[in-house]
C-alpha cells in the first residue's frame, strides 16, 4: 500500500472526482480514514468483481472439501436413494 493510496474522509469528500480517477487510473484501492482509522475501502468495477469472483471460487472449494469429507465419513447417500425418499414423501411414482 503507497501513501497516495490512502486518504483522509474531508479530503476523499473534497477531491472526490480526483480520487476516483485515481483508483481508475492505477487499478490499486484507495483506503479512507476518519479519526486516523480505516473507514472504507474504494475500488475500481473490475477490481471489485475480481475478488467477488476469487471470494466465489474459495466458497465453491470449501464446498467440495467438506462434500468429499462427508462422503469420505460415509455421510452421503446415492442421488438416486434421495430422489426415491423425495418421490415417496410426496407420493409420485418414478419411473426406474
């Protein structure tokens, strides 16, 4: 993180057309403080959608890890055997 990325709350209020050419311009984030802290983060569209895209793939993954652990545990059962107690629950016939 550069010094130039990171600005004061009156001063992102005041330069605020600067600051989102800025973020536009080097792709890089730009991080707004109020009383000295971290209050906000700006990002660019691309930038954004870049890590809810890597934020979605890591989900996906740990979604699979814990499926293979489940079936490893034996905690799983055939889709065929749940469409049958589905079918059953709600009285359709299916067809074999």
């Amino acid at each position: 993180m550069r010094s130039e990325d990171i600005r004061a709350f009156t001063e992102y209020r005041a330069h605020l057309a600067e600051c989102h050419r800025q973020v536009e311009k080097t792709g890089r984030p730009l991080f707004v403080t109020r009383d000295g802290r971290p209050s906000a983060v700006v990002l660019s569209p691309d930038a954004y959608d870049k890590l809810a895209e890597q934020a979605q793939h890591a989900a996906d993954a740990a979604a699979i890890r814990r499926s293979l652990e489940d079936i490893k545990a034996g905690r799983g059962r055939l889709a065929r055997e749940t469409l049958n107690a589905i079918a059953a629950k709600l009285g359709v016939k299916r067809k074999p």
